[in-house]
C-alpha cells in the first residue's frame, strides 16, 4: 500500500510538474520585447501567493484624448502581448481612448503539442483574475476584454467560472476551437468577431456560437470581410469596430 501510495503521490507531482509554464520563455520573451517598447511601458503584476505568486508582465498603454474607460487584451497560444494583433490592437485601441492592458499570458515550450495549454487555463484564470484587479487598482472599476483565439478560450474558461468579475464586455477574436461554452447567465453582452478566411474549427462552428449569443443580451456576432484568423491588413478596422462595439454598451 505505502509503495502504491508513493507511486500515486509521484504522478501526482509529475502531473503537476507537466502543467507548469515555461517562466524562461516568458523571460525570453520580456527581454526581446520590453527594452524596444516605443508605445506604452512595462508592467509586472504578481498573482497571490494561493495561485503561485509568479510575476508577470504586462504592457499598458495609456488612452489618447478622452478617455473611454480601459481594455484587457489576451494573446493567443505561445506567444507575448506585442504579438500581432494583440499589438496592433494595444496601441490602436489607446489611440481611440481606451487606456489597454496587454498581459503575458502561460506558455509551454515551443515543441510543446497545443492540447497541452488545456493544463494551463486554471492559470491563466488567475493572471486574468490579477490583471483585473491591477486595473481596479489603478481606477478602472471595469474594463472590457479583447482576446484572440486560444486567449479567447482561456478568457472563456474564466468567466464560465468566474461570471462576476468586474467585465463591461467580452470581445472573443476567432475563439481557437470555435466554441463558446457555459455562458449563460453573463451580466455583460458577448461579441463574437471571427474572420472570412479564418480556420475552418471557427468558420465551422459560427451558427453554434451564435445560438449561444442568443441567450445574452446585447451580444452579437461579427464577421470582419477579407483577411484571415490573425485579421492580417485589417488591424485597423478591427480596432474600429471593437470601439463601435464598446461604445453601444450600455
């Protein structure tokens, strides 16, 4: 029984160890990253000492003109907060008075299969969770959030747990698998914005998501025409459109 025991408590830890990001690759990318910033600056935001107590990075952006209140912006797999259109949309938002909070969120290794992120989700709920709480540190009692793909499903696995954190909108960019789960009930309104050639999983699925936009009031689903699942050339036109969509929340 005790060797059962100790074999148990081994694949355990092991499963543990399997779940964990890759914090030197988050470094690698805050070195490449941070020291070239020209819009916005660094930020480090800490989680609680209950969710690990890792310390991350972050690039806020403070709003142009007059402000509209703030936007958390989540990347999607294996990348940093600068990356595509996340960057783009850091400093255009900013640009149409959003003040924009781009966060690292959990890597793996860059071998690392993309299913393996699915261990990573309960972590990255606490980075979202902490990034909010900074923002509310800051005098933004809410904010909307823009996510992109595998981002827009760990933003889905967070609020599907968390429906009360302090949200004005969620904004889902081409949602990785296509999906969007255990939504109902949500205080705030959804908008699903996928691309014309974006990967077939969203394509695909664009009717099921839409059926769960139904059941929330104010949320809405937008195909942006002519580019694809990184909404290549069309950055400016999406930041337009998120403010279009923003701005109609009540």
């Amino acid at each position: 029984m005790r060797a059962l025991a100790l074999a148990a408590a081994f694949l355990l830890l092991a499963g543990c160890a399997a779940m964990a990001p890759d914090y030197a690759r988050e470094q690698r990318w805050a070195d490449e990253i941070v020291p070239g910033l020209v819009v916005g600056e660094a930020v480090r935001i800490d989680l609680p000492k209950q969710a690990g107590g890792h310390r991350f990075v972050g690039l806020m952006t403070r709003a142009s003109g007059k402000p509209k209140g703030a936007v958390l912006l989540v990347h999607g797999m294996g990348v940093h907060p600068d990356f595509g259109v996340t960057g783009a949309l850091r400093a255009r938002l900013a640009d149409l008075g959003y003040t924009t909070l781009s966060i690292q969120m959990p890597v793996l290794n860059a071998d690392a299969p993309a299913e393996g992120y699915l261990r990573l989700f309960p972590q990255a709920a606490a980075r979202l969770t902490a990034a909010m709480q900074y923002l509310n540190e800051r005098g933004y009692a809410r904010a909307a959030v823009v996510s992109h793909s595998l981002g827009a499903r760990m933003v889905n696995y967070w609020l599907s747990r968390q429906p009360t954190q302090p949200v004005t909108a969620w904004i889902a960019l081409a949602v990785s698998d296509g999906e969007l789960q255990a939504l109902k009930g949500l205080p705030f309104p959804v908008f699903d914005v996928y691309a014309e050639k974006d990967l077939d999983v969203v394509l695909g699925n664009a009717r099921e998501r839409a059926a769960v936009l139904r059941q929330l009031p104010g949320s809405k689903q937008v195909m942006v025409y002519g580019t694809d699942h990184y909404f290549t050339r069309r950055e400016k036109e999406l930041a337009v459109l998120i403010d279009q969509l923003l701005r109609g929340v009540k």
